[in-house]
C-alpha cells in the first residue's frame, strides 16, 4: 500500500480509469456477437466484427501518432468523448422507444474506435508517469485491477444483458462520463521528451517507418507475436479441444461438460491472479526482466501444451494453474521491457505499433484451428511449444541488444 500511494497522481487515477473501462468493455462487449448474430446472422456479424477490427487497428496507429504531436491527455478525452456518444448512441436504439441494430452497431463501431485511439495515449502516459524503477509493481497492480473489474463486468453482462440492455448500457454511459471527468478534471500532462512532428498523413507514415527500422523493438514485436499465439488459446484451439475431447464429469454435485470446463480454466486463472499477484511481484522483484519473462513464457507454453493432451478435470486444472503462473510473471515483465525499448521522443507512436500484434496473434491463432484437424492434440501441443521457445529467444534477444535511437 505505501508503495501505491507513492505513486505519481496520474497513475493512481489511470488505474481507476482503467477500472471502470474494463468493466464497461467486459459487462457488453463479449456479448455483441451474439447480439449481432440474432439481427443480421452469421455471415454478416463476421464481416462486422472484422470491420471493427480494422477499424480499431487504424485509430491505434492513429492513436498513437497524435499522443506525440498534440500530448497524452487530449488524445484521452477525444477518445473519452466517443466512447460516451458511441454508448449513448447504442442506448438510445434500444431503449423502450427506439430498436435499431444497424444504428447500434454504428454506436459501438465510435466507442470501439474512440477506446483504440485512446489506448496508445493511455500507454504512454503510464511510461511518462512511471519510473524505470516502480515500472514492473505500476503493470503487475495494473493487471491485477484489470483482472477483478473483468469478474465484475463479466458478471453484469451475464445478469442483464439479454434482458435489460438499456438499463445496462445507460449505466454505461455513467461509467464513461465519469472517466471522462476523472481524464479531465484530474489528470495532468507530464512533459515528456518529443520531437516536431505534423498531424499529417506523411508524417504518420514517417513516424512507423522510424519504429520498423528500430530491429530491437521490431524481434521484440515478433516475439510477442508468439506470446499472444499462446495467450489467446481459450478463446481458440482450448474451446475447440476441450468441447470434442473433455470428459464430461461431476464435481460437487456439478456436471461438468466442455464448455463449463473452459469456464472452470478461466475461473481458476482469475481467482490465482486476483489472490496471487501481489506475491509473484514481489517473488521477481529482483530478478531480469529477462529471466522473469523467460520462465513465465515458458510455464505459459507447457500450461497450453498440457492442456490440449488432457481430457479429464484434475489434470486440466493443473494445466491452468501452471499457465496462470507463467502468465503472472510474464504480463509484467513484457510490458516494462516494452516500455523500456521505447525511444522517449515517440512513445505514442511505438504504443500505437503494439496494435499489430493482438490482431495478428489471432489471424494465426485462427488458422491453427484450421490445421488442428491435421496436427492433432500433440501437434498443437507441439506448435505451443515452439511458440513458447520463439518468444523467449526473441524478446531475450532484443532485451540484449543496444538502444539504436
């Protein structure tokens, strides 16, 4: 607790804000596939979701940009205020005198690109406000919020969703209004190092050509490529494997079949890291950032791995134990060594390029599922593996390499 309260004002209000957006985000956004697969059907909800997918990818890189030109804080607000409009948009078309999904989805699509153009902003304000020192205890603490507003938000999604999504996404818009006011009311601009820079196309274009040229970041970018490859499984090859192959059980009076077994990995991975965080902190507290961020990839890849060869619930619990280890050492030392690699004068912009790899991490992850079918359990226990040993060999490559800006 003393540690927290010596923080820098503008993070300890960056890490309620961060509170109160994943909720937001959490209690709807998981549930709009379903909400657009009722009005419009499969074929077009796929098309949508990868609009909005594109669409976010470009406001971060956007995003970004302007963080470096015009500073954190506006870039924050503009952000704030469209995620407002966007949810009062999608209250009003379904609200008990308004139903419209078109109009709804265009709500969501302004929320969806205010939150991206926000996020490198939001980035870079946490490395302005941070020190080298405190930087890895400012992401595990951010992590662990995260992670209980995430239960909060799932829960209120799963309790009024389907039947009082006006009421759900009104109390939205109270959550976004009041992070908009703690931006603007209660943050300040920290001076940080820049350089001249346009609002303009061409100069965008410059500032990323200047981040690929930056190798180091670049093996890091890839690497981490790899680590979301294996962090994004549960919502890929895990559900699959676990839905054709788990034993169905019962536990306590519960029966237990392969989707509530997916829910059982999740639940167990958010109670550790809820009740665990603060410890596996303080556990690598002295170590590299290196070392820290190789074992815990490496207990993230065999967790996976060991998952998609069990089939029964005491070893699939095991799995997702050592997983949720290797990923509480692994979150914050990537996002320090991120922020370390970053050149001061272009956080925004280098914040912005971490946008590529969420999306890319999930096009591949895709298209493992595809090849599932031919690799088996223990092929795709393989390729988590592999996955696991290039993450590590790139982002401790890069981790050694000289700043080159």
């Amino acid at each position: 607790m003393k540690e927290f309260l010596q923080l820098n004002r503008n993070l300890k209000l960056r890490m309620l804000t961060m509170f109160l957006v994943a909720i937001l985000n959490s209690s709807i956004l998981p549930n709009m596939t379903i909400y657009y697969s009722r009005y419009f059907g499969t074929m077009v909800t796929g098309v949508l979701l990868i609009m909005v997918s594109i669409a976010s990818f470009l406001a971060g890189l956007y995003g970004g940009h302007l963080a470096d030109v015009y500073g954190r804080k506006p870039v924050m607000i503009g952000g704030g205020l469209m995620i407002a409009a966007g949810y009062a948009i999608a209250a009003t078309m379904n609200s008990p005198w308004l139903q419209d999904p078109h109009v709804t989805f265009v709500g969501f699509l302004i929320a969806g690109v205010g939150a991206s153009g926000a996020n490198p902003a939001e980035q870079a304000m946490i490395i302005d406000a941070s020190t080298p020192q405190n930087r890895q205890y400012v992401y595990s603490i951010s992590y662990w919020i995260v992670n209980i507003s995430v239960m909060i938000g799932s829960a209120l999604g799963g309790w009024f969703f389907r039947d009082y999504l006006f009421e759900l996404l009104t109390g939205m818009i109270i959550v976004s209004v009041v992070n908009l006011c703690i931006i603007t009311l209660g943050m300040k601009e920290i001076e940080h190092a820049t350089e001249a820079v346009s609002n303009s196309l061409s100069s965008l274009l410059h500032a990323y050509q200047e981040v690929m040229t930056d190798r180091r970041y670049m093996l890091f970018l890839i690497g981490w490529v790899f680590a979301g490859i294996i962090s994004s499984q549960p919502d890929y090859y895990l559900a699959v494997h676990l839905g054709a192959d788990f034993h169905a059980t019962t536990i306590l009076g519960v029966h237990l079949y392969g989707q509530r077994m997916l829910s059982m990995v999740t639940l167990t991975n958010t109670i550790m890291i809820v009740t665990m965080m603060g410890l596996f902190t303080r556990i690598s507290r002295d170590w590299s950032l290196a070392k820290t961020y190789s074992l815990g990839a490496a207990l993230s890849a065999l967790g996976f791995a060991s998952a998609f060869v069990g089939d029964r619930f005491w070893p699939l619990i095991v799995s997702a134990i050592i997983l949720t280890l290797g990923e509480m050492f692994v979150v914050p030392s990537s996002q320090t060594l991120r922020a370390d690699m970053m050149n001061p004068a272009r956080i925004g912009v280098y914040s912005g390029a971490m946008m590529a790899v969420n999306p890319l991490a999930s096009i591949i992850a895709g298209m493992l599922v595809s090849a599932s079918g031919l690799l088996g359990n223990w092929g795709m226990a393989a390729v988590m593996v592999l996955c696991g040993a290039a993450s590590i060999g790139l982002v401790v490559k890069s981790a050694r390499m000289p700043a080159t800006y």
